[in-house]
C-alpha cells in the first residue's frame, strides 16, 4: 500500500511541467506586450502625421493672404516648391513711410520698425508697380536694404507689406520634417520623417502633399491644398 504524498520523481515532473506552463505563459504575455506596442507606435505616427498635415494645411490656406495686388504683379508668389523644401509667402504687418523714399535709395524711413529683424523681406507697391527688397540692417526710424529702390515711394499713396515666410523642409539624417518662420531656428513639425514631398499645379493653383513616415505598417499621409489667395491673384490678373 501506497504512502501519503508524492515521490521525488513525481515533484520534479511537476515543477517541470508548471515552468513549462509559466515560460508559454510569459512567452504569449512578451507576444502580446509587443504587438500592442506596435499598434501604439504606429497610433501614434498616424496622429502625429495628421496633426502635422493639418498644420501644414493650415499655412498652406494662409499662404498668399494680404498679397493678392503683389501677386498679380507678379511681385511674389504665395507658395514656390522645389525638392528640398516648400516656401509659403504672406504678409506678417503692414508698413507705413515716415517719409519719401527715393529712387536708387536703400534707406527706407518708417514710422515703426517694431517687429523687423536683419533678412526680412519689405514688398512696396504704388499704383500698378512695384519691387521687394530685403533688410539687411535696421537704423533709428528706419531700414536698410540690400539694394536700391527703382522708383520712388510716397508715404501717401505707397503700400508697404513685411513679409512672413514660412519654410518646410525635412531634415534627412535626422528624419525629422521642420517648419521656419522667417529666420528663425527651425521648429520640428513630425519625428520619424521617412520622406516629404510637395508638388505645386500653378494652373489649378493646388499643391499637394506627401509623407511617408520610418514606422512599419503606417501608409503615406496625403493631403491637396488649394491656394485660394493665388486663385484670387490670377483672377484678378485676367
């Protein structure tokens, strides 16, 4: 007859079979952890790219705003693409002349010079011309530009705009897609940018736009802008 418990051989089968139990246990616990991991990850890209396509729509609407007369005279555009990057064009505030400024000058008197900084651009226009120049330096009541003007501007009847420009571009090594305003330090829009592009339809006017993120699983983001501001522009034009 039998004795109360078990055997040796008997504890250690079923401590073996109880590892057994705990390591597919632990394996399908890892399995799991892991894909809900990835189905995070690649939540998380899909917003951030959409937050950053918004962001980009956005910029993309107000392009061209306050520039309508400028771009009918062919003055600046309100979006210009290329590989490397895509520039948007607005008007940041309104200039006024403290004085006349002259023809084959580059000091322009103002009434305020709050906001400028050193590499902005100043549109002028009078009746049904005009030019842009850059500021390379700012004096009391005053800008300097990087080159003379062609005519002469008068404080009563000349339109003066500061220009905002907005830059995109993505940073390759870094994978990281980046907006400028003006001059100032690149800001990152969306991490993990495998690539960007943006065409522009002159034509329609429409630009489109494309990311493609460096996370498995997660399908290009697209989005097609029209810039109405441009639209106005060359309606205007006709």
């Amino acid at each position: 007859m039998r004795r109360g418990g078990f055997t040796l051989i008997e504890c250690l089968l079923g401590l073996a079979l109880s590892l057994l139990v705990i390591s597919a246990g632990l394996e399908s616990f890892a399995r799991t952890q892991k894909a809900f991991a990835g189905l995070k990850a690649r939540e998380e890209a899909d917003q951030a790219a959409l937050a950053a396509l918004d962001r980009m729509r956005i910029d993309l609407l107000h392009a061209g705003l306050g520039l309508v007369p400028e771009m009918g005279l062919g003055l600046v555009a309100a979006a210009e693409t290329n590989p490397a990057e895509m520039r948007l064009m607005s008007v940041e505030k309104e200039l006024h002349l403290a004085a006349e400024a002259g023809a084959g000058g580059t000091r322009l008197p103002l009434t305020s010079t709050a906001d400028i900084v050193a590499g902005q651009r100043i549109a002028l226009r009078e009746g049904a011309a005009g030019e842009v120049r850059t500021v390379v330096r700012l004096e009391a009541g005053a800008v300097v530009l990087e080159a003379p003007l062609e005519r002469a501007y008068a404080p009563e009847t000349a339109v003066l705009s500061l220009l905002e420009l907005v830059t995109f571009f993505l940073d390759g090594p870094a994978r990281i897609l980046r907006r400028r305003v003006n001059a100032s330090s690149a800001q990152p829009l969306l991490e993990n940018a495998a690539a960007a592009a943006w065409t522009q339809d002159p034509s329609a006017p429409l630009v489109r736009v494309r990311l493609e993120l460096a996370v498995k699983g997660v399908h290009p983001h697209e989005a097609t802008v029209f810039l109405k501001n441009a639209a106005l522009a060359a309606g205007n034009g006709k």
